[in-house]
C-alpha cells in the first residue's frame, strides 16, 4: 500500500510520504496512519456472482472501457477524537452510508442496535444489525460533517479492480487529488451515499485532461477523478454497481426479540458512555426544597455539531397533527385534555424569547392510543428521534444511559416467591423528576389548543417520554432516591431497589402485616422524592383494606408488559385468585395469511417465564417451515401450511383457560430446582421445577418456568 500523501514536485506515478502544505492544521496524524490502519485488519474482496448477499454487482462480460468511480482519503475521527485516514466511495445513487466492520473495530466507535434491510443491485438484501456516528473531517480543507454509517462486513470490491499506470497523465501539478492512489488497486473502507454527496462541491470547477480520460472534478476532499477511461485496454472483466437502498426492519426486529425473549439476561462490563453517563449523573443531580430531583440532559461531547434545525420540521409536523385531530373529535379531546393537564400541572410552561437560548431543539409530538391503561388512554409522545438537517436526531447527540434496574424475569420469578403478593405504579413517574434550566430548551414543543390561535412555543420542564436518556434518568432516580432516603426504611428501601421494573413495582412479603409496613414505607418513601404511588393490589384484601379508594387498581388483574408494546400474548395476574394467566390478543387480518402477516403475528408473543413454549415452540416451527419456502413476504402460502396456521391460531385462543398459581412454593420451607432438558430434530427444551419442603413434611412440586 502506497501511502495517500504525497510530494507535489514528484512524477504523479509516483508518492511519498510527505504531506501538502495545505494540509489543514485538525489534522493532527501521522501521514502512515492510513497504512497503518490497513494492515491492522485485512477483508477479502466481494464477488457478487458466488455470494448472492454482496452488494456489488459484477459482470462476467469483457467491457470495453474502464471507467473511474468517485474516491476520496478522508479522515475519519475515533471514539477518543483522533483521526484516521479511510478510503471512502461517493456514491449518488444509494441510501445508505456503509463503513466496512474492520474500520468500526479500528474507531472503536459505539455501536447503536438497528435492524436494517441493504439492497444491492439485483435485490439480495444484507441485514444491518449495528450503525456508528462519527466526523468525516477534509484532509484538504476546513471542512466537517457527522455522518451514521451503517456497519457491514464487506462494501464493495477493490477498486479498480486492477492498477492501472498514470504515468502519461498530464494532472496540472497544482491540482490536490482527493484520492491520490485512485489509480491503484485497494480496500474501500467507506460508502457515502446521496444523503451527503452533493454537500461536497462547493463550485462548478472542473479540468478536461483528454477526450480518452477521465475528468477531475472540484470537491471539499480535493480534486476527484471519475469518467471513463477510453485510452486505456479493459483492466477487469468485472464492472462494480454500488446502488444501495435501506429499509426499515421492523419485523426483522420483532422477530429477533420473540427468539431473545427466553434467553437469560447476560450482565456485561458498562461501555465507556454509559460510565460517562452514570458520572454525568451523579455529578450534576440535585434537589428541589420539596425533595423532588432536578436533572441534566447526558450529552455527546460533540452535542452542538451534532443538532441541527428543528423547528422548521416540528412546524410541518404540528402542522399534520391538526389536520388529523380535526378528522377525529374524539382523539381530539383525549390530545386537547392531555395538553391542558399539562399545562396546569406546571409541566410545561410558554416561552416568552424564543432566542433567549443558544441552543434549541423543538420536538414533533403525536398521540399514542392504549386501550388497556385504567386511566390515560391517550399518551403525548414526543419525537426526539427526528433526523435534522445535520443528519443526526436530537436522541442521537444524547447519551441513553445504562439500564440500573432489575430484569423483568428476575423480577416476576421472585415475585412467585412471596406468600403476600404486592403490586403498585408511580403515577406519571417522568413527570416528577424535573429537567435543569440549562436543558429545557431543548425541549421545545409547538401547541395551540384552537386554528384560529397563533402557534405558540412552550418548553417542557420534566423529563419527556420519548427522549433517549429518560428511561435512564428516571430510574436511576429512584435507585439516587434509595440511596438518599432508603437506609431510614428497612423494608421500603431494599424493595424500591429490587422490585421496580420501570414505574411498576412488583414484589411481595411473607405476612400481611409485614406487606403492610413494605406498603406504608414505599408510600412515605417515595413520597420524599414525589413519586406518588397508585393502583395497589394484593391477593390479600387486608393489605389493602385502610387505603383510599383512589389509591386501588380498579381492574381484576395487573398486566405484564416488557415495553409500552401491545402484546398478542401477555402474562397477567389475577389478584382474587392468585393465579397468572395470559391474555390472547390474537387479531387476524383480512385475506389469506402471507409468509409476512403470519411472522409479525408470531413474532408478538410474549411470555417472560416459559410458561406456556410448549405452544410457543409450535410458532417457531411454523417460522422454520415457512423460512425453508421460495415464496415471497406477500405471496400465498401453500395450502398445507395455511391449515397448519389457521389450526394454531385457533388452539392459540384456547390459552385464555390456562391458569397456573402465582405463589409457587410453601410457607417456611426449604427449596429444591429440579431441571429437566431434552432435544429432538425439530426442538429443544427446558423445564424447571421448585420442591419445596415444609418442616412437617408438606412437599409441594410447581412449575417454576420453562425457558427455551
């Protein structure tokens, strides 16, 4: 590998490891970095015709003339904020913008989960299942931009395909290539696509060398070399077609999470964002004289060339939210009483000086519609993921957080161990932890309660459902809220650590009297840091006997939800009775059942403990059998697997029926795990049992789960 610097006064066929003087002063490398980085990792070159997911399309039909695709040497910036030289392709004619996966492991970047589908030429699709952001930074002049790029092992081939000789080339000698090795065979480390491509001509400027050559277009990388080059005998038999399209994965994701669903939680060292983030948090929270928590946004160090303009988008989009809440009276009323709680309660408040920060970043918002919920059917979710005209969203310049709570499994499963059930929620949990003067205008919203009323802007004051770092930041209050306040409650305290999975408190005591005093110290707890709790329900009614009406759950049984997703199939909990059953949600659609209804409806099922995969596992089957079939997403399927199908969905309903006691073991008892496995062609199994012993000799035998 040659290096990309070189010495103007030298021949063009020939480089040396001296850089321009017109080297911007950023770029503080190592002019052998990009060598370097090279050899660190070596990637084999894709051939499109033997591997049906490459994304370069290659001809076995002799051309006539070669022709020089677009490159350009960039510098590339790591998670410490040096930089490294990348060969990068300019592409515009794809979507997506592809960085090989030995260029991710050299930036050590952190990786985002996505679930993407890449398209190349001839529509074999490639899953994406990681994306970094990062700086693309000029090696020629003062140029930036951040850009995410989806990771994926191979992008292309080497181009060209062969080196070819430049040494008759008459390149003007003060013409600054951006690719000064464009002629000699190598790796592509980049692709970027249309989304950028033409940020990067800033004139018109471009040099004829010859009727037989390529041109030299002006560009913010240096001068690029693309066209055909007719002079020159066909160094290749292959011809390369980088045209790339993404879609969005939803059901690929859904998919993944019905497989993940059963698999044991594995705790890993945090990432050095998430320790950053965890520091961030503990150095800037405090409190209000009320107790209530004040926090602050956790930030990308880069945050203010990460955030572009928002509000021109938040406009458009408040705009067809009207239109839609004109449409429906009803959901109109549910938005309109949602925003003017809001407004009372002092969540949000109108901003006077709409420039009176230097900084600010405005948030579409739309409604979300649950059904179940007993009390806020419709919900204000606003959109911080919204992509700017710096292509990145604002929840992208945030740090997410790390998750500070228990597993939903670890916490049912103990659940089934306690005599005394109890269960109880924080009312509207965001809402109590309040956001730092200094973060609320970046949480701009645009509202009017009438059309005939100007638009007015409003900041909201409390940490916002839909913002990355909520989750994170609300949580980990309440585990800073035991930490302040817990050591006082020698009950209230370990179960506000233990028992919460988000807002939901799920736990229980072995008498009532002792479920009363962890109720009473919850209550007096979290009230310290105005967390009210609400919806209490026990399976024993003298637990719940001295509390306000208000302060009871109005339903007959307490749904368990892993996120704010309708389930088909979701684990409930029949105080009254004490038992768990699930709910089946099962709605089919009109028409035949295609390959792609039947996974999104399978891949929806939801059961934490196992307890009902021996008819899960019968879903999963389907998936194989259908997954073996050349039939398309929206293809009729064949008859047989129809019957199977409609057979299924059938004895799905028939769950409703099972029933399977909560508490799983006996009073005052010593405990045993029995745990059986087998295998055949088509499956795989567990189940676990819990042998509890009393001391008078009462044995008792429940299924404790049944984890695939």
């Amino acid at each position: 590998m040659i290096h990309p610097g070189y010495d103007e006064s030298q021949p063009r066929s020939t480089y040396t490891d001296s850089r321009s003087a017109r080297t911007p002063t950023h770029a503080s490398v190592n002019v052998t970095q990009y060598e370097e980085d090279q050899a660190e990792t070596v990637i084999s070159a894709t051939t499109a015709v033997s591997q049906p997911d490459a994304l370069c399309c290659v001809s076995l039909r002799a051309r006539e003339k070669n022709v020089c695709m677009p490159t350009a040497v960039v510098s590339v910036v790591d998670c410490y904020g040096k930089e490294h030289f990348a060969r990068a392709i300019l592409d515009s004619a794809s979507q997506a913008n592809l960085m090989t996966e030995r260029m991710a492991q050299l930036l050590r970047l952190r990786r985002s989960k996505v679930n993407l589908l890449v398209n190349g030429v001839g529509g074999h699709p490639k899953l994406a299942t990681e994306s970094v952001t990062t700086q693309i930074r000029s090696r020629r002049k003062q140029f930036t931009t951040n850009i995410d790029f989806i990771i994926l092992e191979k992008i292309t081939p080497k181009l060209p395909a062969q080196t070819f000789s430049i040494e008759n080339w008459k390149i003007p000698d003060d013409v600054l290539l951006a690719d000064p090795e464009f002629n000699r065979s190598s790796e592509v480390d980049l692709l970027i696509s249309n989304e950028h491509f033409f940020t990067f001509f800033t004139s018109s400027a471009r040099i004829e060398l010859s009727k037989s050559l390529p041109f030299l277009v002006d560009s913010v990388f240096g001068w690029l070399v693309s066209g055909a080059l007719n002079a020159e005998p066909a160094v290749s038999n292959a011809i390369s077609c980088n045209i790339t399209t993404v879609s969005l994965n939803s059901l690929h994701e859904n998919l993944e999470k019905f497989w993940k669903i059963e698999e044991l939680p594995i705790r890993s060292d945090r990432s050095p964002h998430e320790k950053k983030c965890e520091e961030f948090y503990i150095k800037t929270v405090s409190r209000m004289p009320d107790g209530r928590y004040i926090v602050r946004l956790p930030r990308h160090t880069n945050f203010e060339t990460m955030t572009g303009e928002t509000e021109a988008i938040a406009r458009r989009r408040f705009e067809l939210l009207e239109r839609r809440l004109e449409k429906s009276p009803e959901l109109k009323g549910e938005y309109h009483r949602f925003m003017s709680e809001y407004l009372a309660l002092g969540y949000m408040r109108p901003v006077q000086n709409k420039d009176s920060a230097p900084i600010a970043c405005y948030l579409p918002h739309h409604p979300v519609v649950k059904h179940s919920s007993t009390t806020t059917k419709v919900r204000v979710v606003f959109d911080a993921s919204v992509k700017t005209n710096s292509g990145f969203s604002l929840n992208d310049a945030l740090l997410v957080g790390p998750v500070v709570q228990d597993d939903l499994l670890s916490i049912i499963l103990r659940f089934r161990t306690y005599p005394v059930a109890l269960v109880a929620d924080i009312e509207k949990m965001y809402r109590q932890v309040m956001m730092h003067p200094e973060d609320t205008p970046t949480q701009r919203i645009l509202w009017r309660f009438s059309p005939d009323q100007p638009v007015q802007i409003y900041e909201l004051l409390t940490v916002t459902y839909g913002m990355a770092p909520s989750s994170f930041l609300a949580t980990r209050t309440l585990q800073q809220l035991s930490s302040d306040e817990g050591n006082a409650y020698p009950r209230g305290g370990p179960a506000l650590r233990k028992g919460f999975y988000v807002d939901d408190f799920i736990g229980g005591a072995s008498t009532i009297q002792e479920a009363i005093h962890m109720r009473d110290e919850l209550i007096e707890l979290l009230a310290k840091g105005g967390f009210p709790l609400r919806k209490w329900s026990s399976n024993k009614l003298q637990v719940l006997e001295d509390l306000a009406t208000d302060q009871t759950a109005v339903r007959d049984s307490h749904r368990f939800d892993a996120d704010e997703t309708v389930k088909t199939l979701g684990v409930c909990w029949e105080p009254e009775k004490d038992t768990l059953r699930f709910d089946t949600e099962m709605q089919l659609g009109s028409g035949k059942p295609t390959k792609r209804s039947i996974l999104s409806t399978i891949s929806r099922l939801f059961d934490p403990l196992g307890l009902v995969s021996p008819v899960v596992i019968r879903g999963k089957m389907i998936i194989q059998q259908l997954w073996s079939l050349p039939c398309g997403w929206d293809d009729k399927i064949p008859e047989t697997v129809e019957k199977n199908w409609m057979k299924y969905v059938q004895q799905l309903q028939e769950l409703f029926q099972f029933r399977i006691d909560r508490y799983a073991l006996l009073p005052d008892a010593s405990i045993q795990l029995h745990i059986f496995s087998d295998a055949s062609e088509k499956a795989y199994g567990c189940c676990i049992y819990a042998r509890s012993i009393n001391a008078t000799g009462n044995i008792r035998v429940e299924l404790l789960a049944l984890p695939l």
